[in-house]
C-alpha cells in the first residue's frame, strides 16, 4: 500500500494548519492520527480550529506537544527494559549546563536523569533513540501500529536527536505529512551539537542532505495578511514570496503604519484596539510611561507564533525599529525570525511605534 510522505515548507498564514486539519479529517477514516507539534499556542490554536469545523474533536485525531508525546509515548514504556527509575518529570537545564558526572557516558542512565530522577529535556530524544538501539526498534514498531497519518507541525523548532525521532517517523508504514517555516524558528527543542548545522533556518536541509528528499513543497499564497504586510515582509528573506489571497480595496490605517509619538500611539490604541506584540517584560514600563490601556491583549514575539489578529502594534527592538524606519540593518537570525513572526500576524494592519 502506497503511504503518503510529504514535506511543506509554508510562509506565514499560507494555511498550514487547514492544510492538516483537513489532512487529519480526511485520514481518520483509515485509523487513529496523531498531531504534533513544539508549542502549546499552537496545540491550542489547532483543537480551537478542529473544534470550530467539526464542533468537536473526533476521537480518532490525538493532539500533542513534541515533548509530552516523546516522555509519555517514545520513553516512559520502556524505562523498565533499560533499568531507569520512575521518571519524576523532566529537568530543562540547557546541555552546556548539565553537570559532568565522571565515568558516566551516553551508555549510562545517570547521563539522562538528574538526582531527583527527572529527565534532561535537552537528552530526551537522545535517550529514545538509544532504547530503540537496546531493544531492536521496539519504540518505533509500536508507534507503526498505533496511527494510520502523522501530521508535524513547526518541524523548524526540532533540532539534535529530536531530528533522528523525525526521521524515525518518517520511515513509518504509515502516512506523514511535516510541515514547517524555516524562517519562524524562534525556539528549539535542544542546544546540543547533534545536527546543530541543521539547526532553525537551515531545518529543511536535513530533509534534502540526510534524509535524500528532493521534493519539498512550497505555500506561499497568504491567506491572513493583505499585499501591503506581504510586501513589507518579503524583502527580509532571499526565499520569501508571500502573495496576499485577499484583493480587496486597501482601507484607511490598513497595511504598514509607523507611529512616531505618544499622541498618535494612544489615538491608534483607541481606534483599533490592537494586540501588543513585544521582545520581554520591559513593555510593562514602557504601557505604563504610555498611559496605555489595561485592557490590551500582550503578547511576546515568540509566544504569538500561531496566532492571528486583525490590529497588531510592534513594539520593537532597536534592530527592527531602524528597519522600519529605513535604515540598513544587520539583524541577528533570532532576531529575525521574530520579527518575522510579529509582522505576519495581522489581517489588516501592522503598526510600529517609532517614537522614543
């Protein structure tokens, strides 16, 4: 039986998570699909929408979140075949962080486990892949007979050993659907030096290096934001051609608005009641100093990956201001990806305050 193996490389609101929740309504009827994903915005943003099609979520489509779906599915079965104590969750200390422990090595359960028998995140998929080494492909086998469709979505944050549990799916007898925007990487599962040259933007390179997949698929027809945020935007990566879907008539304080003082910010807070996208929790000072209302909905540049609005008002760092305002700049990739990101959240207008 022919499975189906794509991978989708999707610009901002180029209608990645219909795309899947049609995939997943569609495949349910062979079996069980199982729906993945790095954030719990976006866990929540794809049950919101299944549940906004179907008026419920069916039993057959399980949703999960990257690392609950690794503890739960791919590690804690299997703790006892390896001799690992009862997980007590898990311990997000970065890799460069994780204590040396003399004589342990990657042969070693304390190389994966803390004194409080909590997992290292940054090792989890590490210690999966090892297992399934142990015990002859037992983990995967499993996961074979439980879903009929895998749907990946934000492949982009995957890194490490996280990237051998992809490729692991991906050679699944089953169907398998990944999906992701390289220029939206603002987080990432692992900072060890396992694939790190495959690491957020360079994420669909590993598809085409390790894995042989030459066809990768291309979404770029945006179906959230208007021609105007589209131009604005397309400029900041070489492989960017976001195309607006919407061709109506541009309306007054729609597309790009850059906002040079207080005045003109409180004016367009009254008039447009937009979501604060902003960098961390200095925005609070500055809502504060700008006698903003309390009633705005805040958000950070990472945690609005997912989401859409009609109004947004960027706050920015110094890099994206100068960029708005014309000046050439050298931004940092991180940097990038979240501005990036803040920019393409809008149905009608972006607005960017300027002013000191």
């Amino acid at each position: 039986m022919p499975y189906v193996k794509r991978i989708i490389q999707a610009g901002a609101g180029t209608g990645k998570t219909t795309l899947l929740i049609k995939e997943a309504l569609i495949n349910i009827q062979e079996g069980k699909v199982l729906y993945l994903t790095y954030t719990r915005n976006n866990l929540r943003s794809m049950k919101d929408d299944i549940l906004k099609d179907k008026g419920f979520i069916p039993k057959e489509i399980e949703c999960r979140t990257w690392i609950e779906f690794l503890l739960n599915e791919l590690a804690k079965p299997y703790r006892k075949l390896v001799e690992i104590p009862a997980i007590e969750g898990l311990d997000n200390t970065m890799e460069s962080k994780i204590p040396k422990k003399k004589g342990v090595t990657t042969e070693n359960v304390k190389y994966y486990i803390n004194r409080q028998n909590k997992l290292y995140s940054e090792r989890l998929a590490q210690l999966i892949c090892e297992v399934n080494n142990k015990i002859n492909g037992m983990v995967f086998n499993r996961i074979n007979k439980m879903y009929s469709t895998i749907l990946i979505d934000e492949v982009q944050d995957l890194n490490g050993y996280d990237l051998e549990i992809v490729k692991e799916l991906y050679n699944l007898e089953c169907n398998i659907i990944i999906v992701g925007d390289h220029r939206q990487s603002t987080y990432s599962t692992n900072s060890g030096r396992k694939h790190s040259k495959y690491k957020n933007s360079k994420i669909f390179n590993f598809f085409k290096e390790e894995m042989s997949i030459k066809e990768i698929e291309q979404l770029n027809d945006c179906y959230r934001c208007n021609q105007e945020i589209c131009d604005f935007v397309n400029p900041l990566y070489d492989d960017l051609e976001l195309r607006a879907v919407r061709k109506s008539k541009k309306l007054e304080d729609e597309g790009i608005i850059l906002i040079e003082n207080q005045s003109n910010l409180l004016s367009h807070i009254q008039n447009r009641e937009p979501t604060i996208l902003h960098y961390d929790k200095r925005i609070f000072k500055k809502a504060e100093k700008y006698g903003l209302p309390n009633n705005l909905e805040y958000l950070t540049f990472g945690t609005s990956k997912g989401v859409t609005r009609d109004h947004v008002l960027i706050f920015p760092t110094s890099e994206m201001k100068n960029h708005a305002m014309r000046i050439d700049t050298n931004f940092k990739e991180q940097s990038l990806a979240k501005y990036y990101v803040a920019l393409t959240r809008a149905r009608h207008s972006v607005a960017i305050y300027i002013g000191k």
